[in-house]
C-alpha cells in the first residue's frame, strides 16, 4: 500500500508517520511537510498513492483543497483527514472522505480507517523487489515482506545494499557480520551457507538478478531494484522527504551513514 502523508507542522508530521508505519510497518510511506510540494510530485511522478492523510489547517494550500486535487489526479485515493478540530467533519463529508482522525494520530487509529476504507485497496504482488533502508531495513515483493530464513542473511543483504554495488570481499563482509570473532574457517563456512541462502531467497523471489557474486567477492546490482536510500542520493524530493532520521535502524554498523544523510 503506498500512502501519502502531509502536514505542515514537522512535530506533527512526525507523529502521523510514526503512527503509520507502526500500525503498517510494510507500506510505502510518502510525508511532506509542503502541500503543494506534494502536490507537485504526485504530478510529476507515477505515485498513485492508495490513501493520503491531510492535515486540514495548512498554509498556502488547505487540507481540503489539497484533497480536491488529488482527487481529480487519482479518483480512487482514499482522503483521510488529520486535525486537532472537529469543526471540518461536514466539508470532508461532501468531499466523499474516507475518514476523519483526531490529532495525536495514534496506530490504532490509522489502522481502524485503514480497515474501514472508502475503496478498499487489493492486495497483490506486482512481482517488483523494493528495498527500504530508512527506518528499519525492510524487503518487500509487491505489498509482502520477502522471508528471509535467517537474520544474518538479511543482514548480508542489507550491508550489500549500504554499499550500493561495490565490490564487497569475504573478509569484509566477514569483519561486518562478526565483528567479535576472527576470520576463521567456520567464519568463512558459516559466510558461504549465508551468501547460498541468499542467492536462493532471491530466486525464489523472481530476482535472481539482483547479486553479482565472484570469487571471494559479492555485490549488489543497484538497478536491479528500488531503493529508498538510491533515490535519496539521485535528488528524489519523495525519498528526500521519506528520511526522518532513521537508517537500517537494527544494524549498530549502519549509523555513520546518519551523519551523511543529516549534512544533505
């Protein structure tokens, strides 16, 4: 599900889209703090976003007049709105709102106006492999997470994407996983085992494309997929925006990349 959600206020913002991805850790997260920012890139690029969560009282350009034109680019996008008033509930009626939510936004309630949308969302596997790196490193094949049978193998995975197509070794892929334990053969052994299940995840998946593997050595194949982090780099204003402080968050070796993202 790809949801769009907007808010002048960061603080505000943040709380929405920490609530969303809680109450649904897998959906492609679209924030903006401009409305018209927003706008723009729902224009300028293919998003089609399944619902957006509006803050009402905007500046510039209200929640309620955002909503209009995202109506008329996307018919079906389900309007959620998101203030601290009550006084807005006839006008979001007549613009045939999915629902209406009380600041703070909490999970439950994003998830009980996810349950109960105006044009429900189908879901389905587009058979397309998208890679999330900001908030926790996340996998995904169509709307379903990719099972990944061990921990360390979707580590492998998402220390290869950090890398963005360069040429990883053994020993360094090795230092990485087991930062505590010596290159030894039953590093090396239990390194092997990891870089199969991953090559077998991945064809199982329909994307065996997506490793180069050589000998000693292993990258990813960036066009391969879709990334977060690869659009950030590219300009995307919507993976600019996306960033709220967090990359591959359950990973203690990816935090010097949060001093990167911060000086953009």
């Amino acid at each position: 599900m790809t949801i769009l959600a907007v808010d002048d206020e960061p603080i505000a913002l943040d709380v929405l889209c920490r609530a969303i991805r809680k109450a649904v850790p897998d959906c492609a997260l679209i924030p903006f703090t401009d409305p018209r920012a927003a706008l723009d890139e729902v224009r300028r690029r293919p998003i089609s976003p399944n619902a957006a969560f509006l803050d009402v009282e905007m500046f510039d350009l209200t929640g309620l007049e955002l909503a209009k034109q995202l109506k008329d680019l996307y018919a079906n996008v389900n309007i959620i709105f998101v203030t601290g008033h009550a006084d807005y509930m006839g006008e979001a009626f007549y613009l045939h709102a999915s629902g209406y939510i009380l600041k703070p936004a909490s999970p439950e309630a994003i998830l009980t106006e996810l349950d109960n949308l105006r044009r429900p969302v189908k879901d389905g596997r587009d058979g397309r492999l998208r890679v999330q790196c900001f908030g926790n490193f996340e996998v995904f094949l169509g709307e379903q997470p990719l099972n990944f049978a061990r921990s360390k193998t979707k580590e492998l995975f998402a220390y290869l994407v950090n890398r963005r197509g360069a040429v990883c070794t053994v020993r360094e892929l090795a230092a990485v996983l087991w930062e505590d334990r010596s290159n030894s053969p039953a590093v090396q052994s239990h390194l092997r085992q990891l870089v199969k299940d991953l090559t077998d995840t991945l064809a199982a998946a329909g994307a065996p494309n997506v490793l180069l593997k050589g000998r000693g050595r292993l990258s990813v194949v960036p066009d391969a997929f879709s990334c977060d982090y690869y659009d950030f780099i590219s300009g995307s204003i919507q993976a600019v925006n996306a960033y709220m402080g967090e990359y591959m968050a359950q990973y203690s070796w990816a935090e010097f990349m949060i001093a990167y993202f911060d000086k953009q």
